[in-house]
C-alpha cells in the first residue's frame, strides 16, 4: 500500500511509540516496521479496511486529535513520549469500540512484526538476541523436488471432471481422496501455494506470509478475535498443531438432534475411524515438553483432570524441531493433507490446480454446472463438472456460497470461532516455550460448565509472534520487561466451546468481512477458564501471573495480589471486544447441515439448499461448535459425505 508523506510520518510515529530505541533493542522504525505494515495491508483484500487506516493515519497529527484524547492542542509529532503514550492509552481503554479495535490492530500489528522481522539482509533479528530466541530452523533449501506434481495455471484454462473441490484442507483434501478413489474424476482448486517439509524453515515472517491467509493478520471487523487459518495447498492441516479429538458423543448427539440423524450412527463411527487410521493417529508422541510440565504440574497438584492428546504424527521429534509445528513440519512427521488424502488422491488420478481461486460457482436452472476462477498470475480458469465440492474452510464458504447468487439465511450465519487466550505465568527456571511436544496434553476439567458448554485447557509452544500476540502493551519498558521474560513464560490456553455464534457477510466487492462477539452466556465461560488457567499457573509455582486484557491485570502469588485481586482486575478491566486479546484457530459453522432449508444451510448430506449438485464439506458444515480441535470430525464428515456423492454419482 502507498502511504502519503502525511501517512507515512505518521505511521512511523506510532511505531516508534509504542517501541523507541532503548539500551539493546532496536527501535520499531530501525526495524522496518512501519515499511513492513503498509505492505501487510496489501494481504487485506478489503478495500475498505485500507481506506479506514489511511484515514486514521490522515487524522492522526491533527492537534485536534490530540486536544480531544489529552487536552494538549499540539501535533501528535510534537508531543512528549510522555504525552503520546498517553493519547495511545486512550485509545486502548476507550469507551468507543471502534478506538480499541484501532489500537488492538496496532499493537499486534507493531508487536508480530517486532519479534518475526529478519535483521538487516536477513541476518538474526537483534531482538531473538534480547529474547534469546534461537531464531529460524535452519536455511530455506529450494532446489528439492515436491511429491505432488501440481498445475500453476501460466495461461487461461478450460477443464471439465466430474467433481471440482474448492479448497484443498481437511475437507477438500479428505473429499478429494474418497471421491478419486471411487472413480471419479476429481479437481482441487487451491488459492494458495504449494510447499514441502524442505520449504519449511520455521522463519516466523516468511512462513506466515506464504502459508497463513493474508499473511496470519487476518480478523474480524472490530479486530477483536484474529482469525488463523492456513492458505496454502493442503490448507490449515499443514500448519496446525496435529492434535487429534474424535467428536465427542454428546456433541455427535447434539448434532444428530440438530437434523442429521447419521452423526450417532455406526456408519460415521466408520468414518471418524477411517480418517484416525489415515492420519495414524496415536498416543505415542506425547513426551511432556519444560512448557507443558507446568500444565501437567498444576494440573495434578490442584486434582484436576489431564489426559494424553491424540497427536497426528509418525516419528515427531517431539523436541525443538515440533514447536516449529505451525509454519509446516519439516520433518514431514506431521500427517497432513498433503501427506494423506492429496497423496492418495493423485494416486487415483486426481489434478490440483494450484495459486488460483474461486470466484464463483455456476449455476444453470438451479444445478451447479462449474466453477469460475482467477490465478494468482490473473489468468482466468473455467471449470466444467458434474458436481461442485466447496471446502474453502468457515470463512471462504459461506462468501463462495453467496458470490455465485445463493440466499438461504443461514449461509455465513452461525459462526464459532472457539475464541482462544492465553494466561500467562512467569516461572523462575528456563522454560524455552518455544520447544517441545506442540500439544502433549490436555485438560476438560472445566468443559462442562453449563450443559455441553465451557473450556479445555491447552498450551501451545510459545514461538514469539504467538506470545505477542496477547502481551499486553501499556508503554514500552513494560512490555520490553515482559518479551525479555519470554524464555522463562508458559502460558495455559483457554479454549472456549462458544454457543452463540457471529456471523460472515460479504462486502462490495465479495469478500468475506467476518463479525463476532462474545454473548454473556460465553463470556461468563471464559472468565471461569482465566480464572482456572491462573489457578493452575499458581499451583505450578509460577512467580507472577497476568493475563491478556489491554489493561494491565497481574498478580504475584505469596507476594503481590492474589487470585481475588487478579479477577477483579480482570473484572474491571471488561470481558467485551477490544478489551481483551482474543484468537481463533477453530473457525467453524457458517453453512450448517440441518434437517430443514429454515435452520440450515445444506442437508445432511451437505448439498446446499438452494442448488442441486453443489456440496459443503468442511469446517462450514458444523451444526454448532465441535467443542474439540475440529479436524478429525472435518475429515470424518467429509469422508461420509463423499462417499455419499460417490455413490449418487454413479
Ligand atoms: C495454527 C493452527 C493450528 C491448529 N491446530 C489444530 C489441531 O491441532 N487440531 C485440530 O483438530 N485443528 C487444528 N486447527 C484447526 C484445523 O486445522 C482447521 O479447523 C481445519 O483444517 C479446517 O478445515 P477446512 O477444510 O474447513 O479448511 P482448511 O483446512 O483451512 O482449507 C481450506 C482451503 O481452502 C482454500 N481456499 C479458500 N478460499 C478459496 C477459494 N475461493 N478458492 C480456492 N481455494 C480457497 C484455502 O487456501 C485453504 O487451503 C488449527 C488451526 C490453526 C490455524
């Protein structure tokens, strides 16, 4: 994005707000970080994200603006650092949403590219130094070939199949196998690139920026949740985690009772089987790694339950390459997509279509006949089939669904998210969060708070993009003091089973914009699981624990404060967006299968109401939130479902 000088100045003196030089550290403008912002903005499609920024930088030095948050009737520019880290605390605890939402894109914008940006000609940032990061895995090797062969359209393209499948992830990748292997002739299309074990190099910068959808800075409108989710050929399963739920029964039965009668029946059991023994799901790869023994700790001190995580993986070094899990498994341990269902897919003569993306399905006389698309290169491809699979994951779907004319009310609606935190504890020995088992273990202590509806306990490793992204920042020698903790802080991930959903929209130009809040039904869950998460930091021995409102909340137990005074800070510090740093990995529901087109958006088979041979196999397709990591039940459903289509086709 071009900044004008206005902008640009402006820009760069909020970066060097929030971070100045100090003894040590680089300053945010010595980094590159403004630089680095206006070319992130390029990943948001949305034009009118990009107008709002241009006009809050445009406002920025007026000295009404600073007269109006601190009674000072002075350029911004002219201020003390005094002074402006007092109009950007303004910002962080205003009344007004929209100036939180402002300030939350700020700080984790100014904070990832901080931690993640390379130093100067790709050399060790300075600040891995000050952290003591060991920085990337080791150099990016090129010249190795990749297993799958794919096609980069390089000119317009006209194909026919049978069945096209949008999106190449847990469904469309599971889809892809089951229909290929029936016979039928297959076409994944996927909007992003395709890489292998020997691209990853567990680089933060360029991993998000080739692998995460819109370079991992992707989130709702008010900016409140920061949606993650993988855009690359093998979708999310390349970057995720690889823990492994089978759905739970009482969800399966919430499900069935939701109108699709087959999720208790032994035929999904089937599936759920088939995907765990595709993915060679197993408990053997669960060695308790320095961050997850405070969970384990904790946990075991205060009696709660904790049990071993199903983990998608064969020979996980469970060490430090593993806490490099989410930019893709460079020991090619991790049980994929790409490793899986594509693999098998292509052996039954499946095509990719890689680095294009779809614009819209056809549909002639209420019957999807093709899919329109565009590469990254902008050369048009036209798909001609049978039938169309879409498995663009919950946000892409619904705005797939809606670009090609569909109306059914339920398309985008129903949105969970599993809104996800971190409370963190600083510990006296050297953690390393960074290192180990990705997710070794796990807690349900307090999964049932109200019916179905509460909170798992998780850690994720500690890379330092995924720490910043809920410190707090309330000047900079504060947050310094917390980054430099880095190494000696784990963090218990509070992982909310939400029951009231958001909602995807599309904007002017058709895509998806994506809007959410908690309900206090969910809010009052997930301030049960902060207060249980510092609960098992404290029985863990941690020295000082804090959580991640935008206002400061902390306590250190036996010295400063206790459980008492932290939850009423958090309490006073507000539960509603912006106040909080809220994250989604699990995006989920916005094309629900129901019993009926007046609650759902498909039948239980996954064709969509509105269309005749135009199906919905993936995340999209929940009737509510999985209350588990989603990806076992994605693939089970889809395997169900294809094999379903596969039948219908013949
Ligand atoms: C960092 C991270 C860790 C996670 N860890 C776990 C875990 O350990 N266990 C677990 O169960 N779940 C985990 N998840 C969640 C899980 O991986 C996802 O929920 C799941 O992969 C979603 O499956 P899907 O098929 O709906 O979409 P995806 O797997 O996201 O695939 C959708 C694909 O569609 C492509 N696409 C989108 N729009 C278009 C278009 N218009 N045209 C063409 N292609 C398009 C995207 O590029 C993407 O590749 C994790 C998620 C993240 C982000």
């Amino acid at each position: 994005m071009e900044l004008t000088l206005r902008q640009k100045s402006a820009l760069e003196n909020i970066c060097e707000t929030f971070l100045p030089r100090a003894e040590g550290w680089p300053s945010a403008l010595e980094s590159g970080i403004p630089q680095a912002i206006a070319q992130a903005m390029d990943f948001n499609p949305r034009s009118n994200a990009g107008k709002e920024f241009l006009q809050l930088l445009d406002l920025w030095d007026s000295p009404l603006h600073s007269l109006l948050t601190v009674g000072r009737l002075k350029k911004f520019s002219s201020l003390s650092q005094e002074d402006r880290i007092r109009i950007l605390l303004t910002w962080a605890d205003s009344r007004i949403g929209k100036r939180r939402a402002a300030f939350q894109a700020l700080r984790k914008a100014i904070g990832f590219l901080y931690v993640m940006l390379p130093g100067a000609n790709g050399a060790r940032s300075p600040v891995w130094e000050r952290l003591g990061y060991p920085g990337p895995l080791r150099e990016k090797s090129n010249s190795l070939p990749r297993p799958l062969s794919v096609i980069v359209p390089d000119r317009e393209l006209e194909l026919s199949c049978e069945v096209c499948i949008v999106g190449s992830g847990a469904g469309g990748g599971t889809a892809a196998a089951v229909l290929a292997a029936a016979g039928k002739n297959v076409i994944v299309l996927e909007a992003g690139a395709y890489y292998d074990d020997a691209d990853f190099d567990g680089a933060e910068f360029s991993s998000f920026r080739n692998l995460y959808t819109e370079g991992g800075f992707a989130a709702t409108a008010d900016h409140s949740v920061g949606l993650l989710a993988g855009e690359c050929f093998g979708g999310t399963t390349v970057i995720n985690y690889c823990t492994s739920f089978r759905t739970p029964d009482e969800i399966r039965t919430e499900w069935a009772a939701a109108g699709v009668p087959w999720f208790t029946s032994d035929e999904y059991t089937r599936s759920l089987d088939a995907v765990c023994e595709r993915l060679h799901v197993n408990l053997d790869h669960n060695r308790v790694s320095r961050r997850e023994q405070v969970l384990d700790r904790g946990l075991r001190a205060l009696g709660w339950h904790v049990e071993a995580m199903p983990r998608n993986v064969v020979g996980c070094d469970q060490g430090k390459v593993c806490g490099y899990c989410g930019y893709g498994c460079a020991l090619g341990a991790k049980q994929s997509a790409t490793k899986t269902w594509l693999a098998d897919a292509q052996q039954h003569g499946a095509r990719f279509v890689v680095e294009t993306r779809a614009l819209r399905v056809r549909i002639e006389a209420g019957t999807a006949t093709g899919v329109e698309a565009r590469s990254k290169s902008g050369h048009r491809v036209s798909i001609r089939c049978k039938a169309v699979v879409s498995a663009c994951g919950s946000i892409h779907t619904p705005a797939l669904l809606m670009r090609s004319g569909l109306r059914n009310e339920h398309i985008g609606r129903h949105l969970h998210l599993h809104p996800v935190s971190n409370v963190c504890g600083a510990f006296e020995e050297e953690i390393r969060p960074w290192e180990g088992t990705m997710q070794a273990i796990y807690s349900d202590e307090h999964r049932y708070l109200t019916g179905n509806f509460g909170v798992k306990y998780e850690t994720t490793a500690l890379q330092p993009v995924i720490a910043v992204a809920v410190l707090p920042w309330r000047e900079p020698v504060q947050y310094r003091s917390l980054l430099e903790k880095l190494s000696h802080i784990s963090a218990i991930g509070v992982l909310l089973r939400d029951r009231d959903g958001g909602r995807v929209t599309i904007d002017r130009e058709g895509h998806p914009v994506t809007h959410y809040a908690l309900s206090s039904f969910d809010r009052a869950h997930l301030r049960n699981g902060f207060i249980g998460a510092a609960r098992i930091l404290e029985a863990a021995g941690a020295r000082q624990i804090f959580s991640p409102h935008a206002k400061w909340c902390s306590y250190e137990p036996g010295r400063g404060g206790s459980l008492d005074t932290f939850t009423k800070a958090m309490d006073s510090a507000g539960w509603d967006s912006g106040r909080l740093a809220l994250f989604s990995f699990h995006i989920q529901g916005t094309a629900r299968l129901g019993g009926s087109p007046r609650t759902s958006a498909a039948n239980p088979e996954g064709q969509v109401w509105e269309g005749r041979n135009l199906y919905v196999m993936d995340s999209s397709s929940f009737p509510s939130a999985s209350g588990v990591n989603p990806m076992i039940s994605i693939e089970a459903i889809a395997h169900r479902n294809a094999a379903a289509l596969a039948a219908r086709l013949r």
